[in-house]
C-alpha cells in the first residue's frame, strides 16, 4: 500500500497561501509530509471508537431522480467528532447521498427518497419534520467556494441573523468566534467590510466554513470542499478539518483518496452500476469500513482495486 | 531541422525562414469585412447624430429665448407663449404607474416562475405566452386600455384619463419587465442558493437576501429600459384617448380630467402648420419636446448604469 494507513493532520504545515514553498505535485509531497507527521501526530491512525454516539443511522436508503434510481441500498451510521468520508468514482451517487443528511435534494423538483435516514433517532423525511431546521443544523460547505456576494462579516452573521440574532455586540462575538474557528480571523479581522468575493479561492472556503459554524451546527457536510484548491490551500482546510472535528461531526464527499486517507476516520466507497438495458448508473454502498481498514485490508476487492488506483 | 538542411540555393535557413514569415501582408477577406463592420458602426452613429442634430437645431434657439416658461406654461395655439407642463405632468403619472405597477407586478411574477413554479406544461405555456406579449404592437395595447381601463373601469379611473393611460403603459411593459427578469434571475449561480439553503435559510429569505440582490443589476436595466419604453410611447397614448396639443384643447393637470403626455405633444405639434406671424414655429416646439424627452430618457438610463455599477462591484468584490 502506497498510502499511509490513515494519518490524520498535516500540522507540520503552516505557510500561509501566498507562500510557494510547496510546488511539487500532490502525491509524493503529500506522502512525505504524511510520513513526518506519523511520527508527531498519530490522532487518527488508531482505529475509531466504535461506542462514539451515533448520529445518523441511514438504513436501505435510495434516491430517484425522476424514474431513475440514482443510488440504492446505502446502509450506513455517521458517529459524533468523527469524519466520515464518502469516495468512489464519478456520478457514484456520493453527492447524492451526502444531500440527503440535510435535505438539500428537497430543492430537486423531481427527487424522491426511500429508505430511512435516522438523524438522532428522528427521521429526517418524516413530513413533521422541519427542513430548514434541519439544514440550520446540518450545515454544508459545497465543492465550489459559494460565498454571497457581500460583505466578510455579513457572510458569517448571515445564518445567525436569519435564526434571529440581533444585537451587534452579540453578532460580533459570533462572527469572530467564527472565523477563528474556520482559520481566518488572523487574515482578514482587519477587513471585514471588504467583500467575500475579493478572497483568495481558499480564504473563500474557509470563508464558507466560517459562515457554517457560525450558526453552531452539529453536523458539517462537506461536497468535495477542496475540489477547486491547490495543495496549500487544501491543507489548511485539512488541518481546520482536524481542528473542528472535536466539536462538530464531519461527513465529507472527495474525489481524492489521499484525502480521505488523510483525514477520515471511516470511510464509505460507492461504486457505479450500469443497468445494461437502459444504460443507467445507479451508485451502490460497496464498502463502510474504519478509513485505516479500507485503505490496508478491504473487505470487497472492488475496494481494494479502486484504492489501489486499478480502476475507477 | 527540415529548415535547416541544405539545397536551399545558398540561401540560410533564417533567410527561409524570414521569406515564409514575411510572404503576404493582406488579408483580403478579413480587409473586406472589417470595412464592412466599421461601415455599419459608422452609418449608425450618422443616423443618430443627424436625429439629435436636426433636433438641436430647431430647438436650442427655442429653448434659450423661451427658457423655463416652456417648461412651466400649458399647451395652446401660439408657440411663442405655449409650454408643455400638461405632457410633463401626464409622462410623470405614467411614469409611476409604470413603477408602481408593472415593476412589483413583473418581478413578482418573474420570481415565482423562476424559482417556485415546477416545470410543467402549463408553466411552458405561460412563458411562451409572455414572449409573445413582448412583441404585440403598442397600438394594440391602447385597444385594450381604451376597452378595459378607459371602458370597463371606467368607474375607477374616469374614463378616458391619465391613470387609464399609466395602467395601459404598464400592462404594454409588464412583459419586457418579466422577461428581463425571469432572465437575471436564470443567470443567478446556483451555489448562491445552495448557500442560503445550507446555513438554515428558508426557500423564501434565499431569494428575498440573496437571489434577488444578485439578480439586481440585471432586473434594474430591464425596469428602467421598460420606463424609457413607456416614457416613449405615443401610439397607445392616441387609443386611450390623450389629447395631441393642438389648437384650442387644453388638458388639465389632473387625474380625472383631458390630459397628454410628451410623446403626444411631440406628436401633435409636429403636425402643425406653420404661422408666419408667429417668431416660433410648432416645428420649434416639437424639438424642443422631443430634447426634453430624450433628457429625460438619458437620465434613467444613467441612473440605471451607476445603480447597476453599484451592485456588480459588491458581487465582484472589486
């Protein structure tokens, strides 16, 4: 194996963005600063506690978009301060699982849920249920850095205002608990008013993850959140991953199995069905393993081929 | 290296090379419709300077011996005592008519086709249905005022008045309103919803917080051009029943009574005979209306860039 079982943090690593000590590619720089930190940090190479509580409890769950099943049998249960990390190819239906923990596919007209998914032993899609007191929860940072297009501060205070914190002084408090939580306070306290927009594309994401923390979710759902970062910038939000992990719950989606390797504490691998009649995909739950177990010693051999880079 | 090899008569390769680069200099085509480009931008800009010049020229001297009295007096027989209060007062109702019904009304309804209506057939068929009202001619518009708003309601607006003329305009306006709406509020990134959504946002404060202030620029240059379209328009004017500022009728400055606007006194007057006892003719009168309109027009227009400016550096960031 290639990949280093599960090594968490790449604490090592403290350079600011504009700094360009890092230019090599990914992969052997990323296995080297790994190997450093084995030595020094060894937080998540022990296997996770199976006794952590439970926070999702997702049972046969399946989507459809329209008639077509987009996923299908997903069975598996998200433990507090962990990371749970979801990998597997292209339109695998990682997505469209990690959008059904918040409901976020609520806002496809033609999506549809079956099977259960247990949020605290309450179910999500139960019609009682509240779905913007769901997402005010469950918050969610997105593959692409989606700042609003407005002030720093106003990014942040967004989520507590609308949950209807007025007072300034308390707003202030929660905007720079906020940024400091997401890494960012050092860089931008002193320009606040300035826009959102006018971040680099790895402050932006902070930015979004300052913005999720704000309102004091439990859970961060996080799509591919350093899809569009270079290594530098990933990092960061790596080591902010491992920062944040001990208050709040992280399920993240990635294309890049070093970083699930990196920073995830179980791992789930999806894979692609293609209906031979209709020429459909539909995602399967392959494997839901310790991310230190599905990296060394699979369980499903289509596990061990995708991580070993022999398909997929 | 095939440069580089001999058999080339004594010449060097760089002396190849210097021949092939230099070959042709023309590109005859590219010549062609790069003049016929410039041709069309130069055509344009001749057509519109000879309009404002022509204008200018019967309506500066006119303006500067008039002064504000051709502002502030009511319309009548002589162009040299005559003003066009009554059309002003008339554009400035219809104006806000304009504003204070078509622009709620469209981008409401904009809104709601764009980000609550599920894509049925029926929501297809309305939004087709909307395309096609863009383009109905104004004068057909005034059929529909003179019929519901001047007929009809008359109950309500007097009959054949300026607020029948306001509610006809921004019925004829309402649907470039939508339009350009519904197509700002299309150019809105998703992200920008799926943001609002995720840190507990409901469907509604997204839009109110986010979509719509994303969209603004784009909704603001439809308004605005829609304003300077119904400030513009006389043809519906003439349906409904606006008076065209001839001899002997004199509209009142009210909402229930005889009124015009300044499309139809340019109208009107352009018509005029022209009187060799008077120093002004009506011919004087209709530029000096027509430059005042155009004013008016161009300062929308203006105020509708500096807002949108406004809007795009905080969606920047610049």
């Amino acid at each position: 194996m290639a990949i280093a079982n599960g090594v968490s943090t790449v604490a090592d690593h403290t350079d600011t963005e504009s700094s360009s000590t890092v230019s090599t590619t990914t992969r052997p720089e990323v296995r080297n600063v790994s190997e450093v930190s084995l030595s020094t940090t060894a937080q998540t190479a022990d296997s996770p506690d199976d006794s952590a509580p439970t926070v999702y409890d997702i049972e046969d769950l399946g989507v459809y978009y329209g008639d077509f099943k987009a996923v299908r049998d997903a069975t598996l249960t998200i433990r507090q301060h962990e990371i749970t990390a979801f990998i597997g190819p292209s339109g695998c239906g990682k997505t469209t699982v990690l959008r059904c923990l918040n409901r976020m596919n609520d806002f496809i007209d033609t999506a549809r849920v079956e099977g259960t998914v247990l949020y605290h032993g309450v179910d999500l899609y139960d019609p009682k249920v509240n779905s913007t007191e769901v997402r005010r929860r469950i918050g969610m940072v997105f593959q692409k850095p989606n700042p609003f297009p407005k002030s720093i501060y106003d990014n942040v205070a967004y989520g507590p205002r609308i949950a209807g914190m007025k007072k300034k002084s308390e707003l202030d408090g929660v905007v720079e608990k906020a940024l400091r939580g997401a890494a960012l306070w050092d860089e931008v306290h002193n320009r606040l008013d300035a826009s959102g927009m006018s971040l680099s594309g790895g402050q932006q994401q902070r930015l979004c993850i300052a913005r999720a923390i704000a309102v004091d979710p439990e859970v961060i759902l996080m799509d591919e959140p350093c899809s569009s970062l270079d290594p530098i910038a990933t990092s960061r939000i790596e080591e902010l991953m491992q920062e944040i992990k001990r208050e709040y719950t992280i399920v993240i989606v990635t294309h890049n199995m070093q970083q699930a390797a990196r920073v995830s504490d179980r791992t789930a691998f999806f894979i692609t069905e293609i209906n031979k009649e209709s020429d459909r995909r539909t995602g399967v739950l392959v494997e839901f393993n310790p991310t230190e177990k599905i990296f060394s010693n699979p369980d499903d051999e289509r596990t061990e081929q995708y991580v070993t880079g022999r398909f997929g | 290296m095939a440069l580089a090899t001999p058999a080339l008569g004594g010449r060097t390769a760089g002396d190849v090379v210097r021949a092939n680069l230099t070959k042709s200099q023309r590109d005859v085509p590219g010549l062609l419709a790069l003049i016929a480009l410039l041709t069309s931008v130069l055509v344009t800009i001749l057509v519109l300077f000879t309009l404002i010049g022509t204008i200018l020229v019967d309506a500066v001297p006119f303006l500067r011996d008039r002064g504000g009295s051709f502002v502030t007096r009511t319309i009548g027989s002589n162009p040299d005592v005559i003003g066009l209060w009554p059309g002003l007062y008339g554009s400035f109702i219809i104006g806000l008519g304009v504003i204070v019904i078509a622009f709620p009304l469209g981008i409401a309804a904009a809104v709601y086709l764009e980000e609550y209506a599920k894509p049925t057939r029926f929501t297809r068929f309305v939004q087709i249905n909307i395309r096609n009202l863009a383009g109905v001619p104004a004068v057909v518009y005034g059929v529909l005022g003179f019929t519901i708003f001047a007929g009809w309601l008359g109950g309500l607006t007097g009959g054949k008045t300026v607020i029948a003329a306001a509610l006809t305009l921004a019925v004829l306006v309402l649907p470039i309103v939508m339009i350009t709406s519904m197509e700002a509020i299309r150019a809105v990134p998703q992200g920008i919803r799926d943001a609002g959504y995720g840190v507990g946002a409901s469907r509604w404060e997204t839009i109110r917080d986010h979509v719509l202030s994303y969209a603004a620029p784009g909704i603001l240059t439809g308004t605005v051009l829609s304003l300077a379209r119904a400030l513009g328009e006389a043809a519906p004017l003439i349906v409904v029943g606006a008076l065209a500022g001839g001899v002997g009728l004199l509209p009142e400055t009210s909402l229930d009574g005889k009124f015009t606007a300044l499309p139809m006194l340019i109208y009107g007057w352009s018509g005029q005979p022209t009187d060799a006892d008077n120093r002004w003719q009506f011919s004087n009168s209709a530029a000096a209306a027509s430059v005042i309109l155009l004013a008016l027009v161009l300062f929308f227009n203006f105020a509708a860039i500096l807002l949108r400016n406004r809007y795009e550096r905080t969606r920047t960031g610049s």
